[in-house]
C-alpha cells in the first residue's frame, strides 16, 4: 500500500493557533497608542489611515468566522481520513504476513484462491489509498488565505476519501475473518515444523550412539550402518530449512527420518539380545536333533510288533517312517551348520531363517515318530476293549438327539439327518470288528470322525437357538 506524506492531526490548526497568539503579543501598548491617535484624526483621514493600516501591516485576509470554521471541519475531515489511512494499511500489512503464511504451508485451491482474492483486494486498497493522497494533495489547509468555498470542498473530498478507505477496510475484515480455517492449518503446521525436525535429529543421534554401542561389543552391524549412512542427506535437507524445501515437505521428511532412525535404534539395541537368542536356539536344536535320532532309531521295533499282531491296514502308511524321519534329521543338521556360519559372520536373518527351517524339520519329524508309538499304544487299548470306543461315540450321539428334540415335537431335518447317518456309520464300523483280523484301525477313524459329524450338529443347534456354541 502507497502512504503518502500528510501533516499529522492538528498540525495546520496548531499553525493557526501559533500565528494567532503572535498576533496578540504584538497588540501591547504601543498599539493602544496608534488607535488613539487614529481617533483623534478627522473622518477622512481616519478611514484612509485604518486602509493603509491593515494592506501594509496584516497578512492574511480577513474572511470572518465561517472561513475559520470550515477551515476546522476541513481538518478534522483530514484527520478522520488519516486515521482511516493509517488503520487500514496496518490491517493490509497484517493480511499479507497471514496471506504469506497460508501460502508457505498450503497450496491447496482454497490457498492459492485466497492468494488471488487477496491481489484483488490490494487492488481496491491501492484505488481508496489514491483516492486519499490525491484529496490530501490536493488542498493545503495550512493556506492564510484559504477560502470558505475551498476548505467546504476539501472537507467534502477528504470525507469520501475516509469514507472509501472505511469500506475498504470491512471487506478487507470480513476476508481476514473468512480465511480462519486456512491460517489455523497453516500456523499448526508451522508450529509442528520445528519439533518435529529436532526429533529427527534426536533420533539420528540416538541411533548413531546405539550402533556405537553394539560395534563396542563386538557386533558389526554393517546392514544398520548402510541403513544410518542413507538418512545422512536427507538431514542435509532438514538442515537446509523449510524456505528451500517447503514446510509440507519438511515436515514429511523429518517424521520420516525420525521414523527410520528409530527402527535403527531399536534393531541396534535389540542386537546384543538377539545375537544371544540365536545362540540359545543353535543349543537347543542341536540337542533336539540328537534326541530325534534316538527315537527315530526305535520306530523299527515299534512297526515290527504292528506287522505282527495287526492287519497291514494298521500300519501300511507308516512304513517309510523311520526313513523319512532319519532324513529329516540329516537335512536339519545341515541346516544347523548353516545357521552357525551365518551367526559368526552377522548375518542375522539368514541365521533366523535358517533355525526357522530346522525347527519345521524337526517338529515334522516329531510328529511322524510319535505317530508310530501312539498308533501302537492305541490300537493295543482298542483291541483290548472295543465297547469303551463304542459307548463313547453312542453317548456323543444320544447327546445330541436330545438337544435336537428339546422343546420340539419332531426334530428339524437339518440336524436329524446328519445324527441318523452317523448312527449307521457306528454301527457299520462296529460290524467290521467281526473276523479273524479287523481293521482296528479303521474303526478308530470312523468312530472319531462320528464324533466330529456330532459336534459340528450340536454346534449348529445351538447357533440356531441362540445359546453359546
């Protein structure tokens, strides 16, 4: 906004008052003595006396009172539009610092909308603010022989001048009112600028002091170092300041840094941990694997006493137990092997996954070599007393028929059905008993999968009445 060179408030009546105040500090005496002797003076010479009197000896013109009075509401007028002036160029100044805000944090449509109404509104600013010098140019109400006419039409000038400025202003208000939303998202953001770039650097710092720590105790760490040595520029960048890269970037950056620094952090802090917990694991399967070879060594015994006292049913598929389970073994010691080299050089998850895969070997082989002495242990309790595998499976499904019928005349086909069917299947697997060599086997499978058929029906009744399943 233009300002213009104006006389403060008061100054041209204060030039008024001052020569007013001379004026009567030389009416002493001497004077009384001139209007005495002009007394004295016949009529003629009197008026021709006082004539040349005031030409020779005044300066300004004598207009009256009313000039004065208009010269005083032409100044006030001044006074009231400077004012205006004055307010209005603070406002406008204090727009652009928020407009400038806005601008450094957000480019969204909104901003760069507010940015163009903002042009627009100076444009207006700059138009009442002409309007104001070119009036206050205009007339010099400091003039000794300013005219009553003249300080009427300054007055008239300078208050459409005031009254410009004044609307000016309330449009320019009621846009600083509107852009609240935008400056509140801006000055957030401004304020989160500078705490989230000290937390970057904090955390850098920190995670430069863990990889010290873990190099002193002997760990190498070279992939965490990699990882450090990449956010070096990037806190070039943060060093650079928002003014070169902008603050939505800069703040972006620097969670980001903070973010990655503090996964080195916590990796380098974890490593002293972890170095010993892939020490634990290398012991623990090791001696695992051991054990696995004894037992896998006792499988042959058990298969023997099932070929011989059971039907090849019983046991066919657990033949290659034994060889499987040795081969197991052989691959989860190479494994290990494996994951010891890799632990020595640091190479930290290639030592994991490598535990992890022997740990998958052995729990497998666990699995089958437990699975040849269970099958022995209970196809021995089956054989011994059928009629407790059969009273356990009838008791489940008489179970379930009366949950079936409870509260009903006949029971829903949804869950009659399915009951009905396994009471066939029980009893067609309790037929298969008879003979000179039953399938023990099979008629363990039947039974647990009638029991399974049970519960899923009993699972869906309840569900459909609403009780717990």
């Amino acid at each position: 906004m233009t300002t213009a060179t104006t006389k403060r408030p008061g100054e041209g009546r204060g030039l008024v008052v001052r020569r007013r105040r001379r004026s009567a500090r030389t009416s002493g005496p001497s004077a009384l003595g001139d209007l005495l002797t002009l007394a004295l003076l016949p009529v003629p010479l009197l008026a021709a006396a006082v004539t040349a009197s005031f030409n020779a000896g005044g300066t300004r013109r004598w207009f009256g009172g009313r000039a004065e009075s208009q010269r005083a509401e032409a100044q006030a007028a001044k006074d009231a539009a400077a004012a205006a002036f004055y307010e209005l160029d603070t406002a406008q100044r204090d727009l652009r610092i928020s407009i400038e805000t806005i601008t450094a944090v957000d480019d969204s449509p909104a901003a760069r909308r507010a940015v163009t109404d903002f042009q627009q509104l100076g444009a207006r600013i700059d138009e009442a603010s002409g309007q104001y010098i070119t009036a206050v140019d205009a007339h010099d109400l400091d003039r000794d022989d300013l005219e009553a006419g003249v300080a009427a039409r300054a007055r008239s000038e300078l208050t459409q001048a005031k009254d410009q400025l004044v609307r000016v202003k309330q449009d320019l208000d009621r846009f600083t009112q509107g852009l609240g939303p935008l400056l509140g998202k801006a000055e957030t953001q401004l304020a989160r600028l500078a705490p989230a770039v000290e937390r970057a650097r904090q955390a850098l710092l920190a995670a430069t002091t863990a990889l010290d720590s873990a190099r002193q105790a002997g760990l190498k760490a070279d992939d965490l170092a990699a990882r450090l040595a990449a956010l070096g520029p990037e806190l070039t960048r943060l060093n650079q300041g928002a003014g070169q890269h902008g603050v939505p970037e800069t703040l972006e950056r620097a969670e980001r840094v903070a973010r990655d620094a503090e996964a080195v952090r916590a990796e380098a802090g974890r490593l002293p941990e972890r170095a010993a917990e892939i020490d634990r694991r290398l012991v623990s399967l090791r001696t695992r694997a051991q054990a696995l070879t004894t037992r896998a060594g006792q499988v042959e015994p058990v298969l023997s006493e099932l070929r011989r006292r059971f039907a090849a049913a019983c046991w066919q598929d657990l033949q290659r137990v034994p060889e499987i389970a040795g081969e197991n073994v052989r691959q989860a010691e190479t494994k290990l092997a494996e994951a010891r080299t890799a632990r020595d050089e640091q190479r930290w998850p290639d030592a994991t996954s490598l535990l992890s895969t022997v740990r998958a070997l052995l729990n497998t082989t666990d699995e089958s070599v437990s699975a040849a002495s269970d099958r022995l242990q209970r196809l021995n309790a089956v054989a011994k007393d059928p009629q407790q595998e059969i009273d356990r499976t009838r008791f489940a499904i008489r179970d379930a028929q009366r949950l079936a019928m409870a509260g009903r005349a006949t029971p829903d086909p949804r869950h009659a059905r399915p009951l009905d069917d396994a009471v066939g299947r029980l009893d067609r697997a309790v037929a298969g008993l008879e003979g000179r060599h039953p399938d023990y086997w099979h008629f363990l499978t039947e039974t647990e999968a009638v029991r399974e058929t049970v519960a899923r029906v009993v699972a869906q009744i309840r569900e459909d009445r609403g009780g717990p399943a």
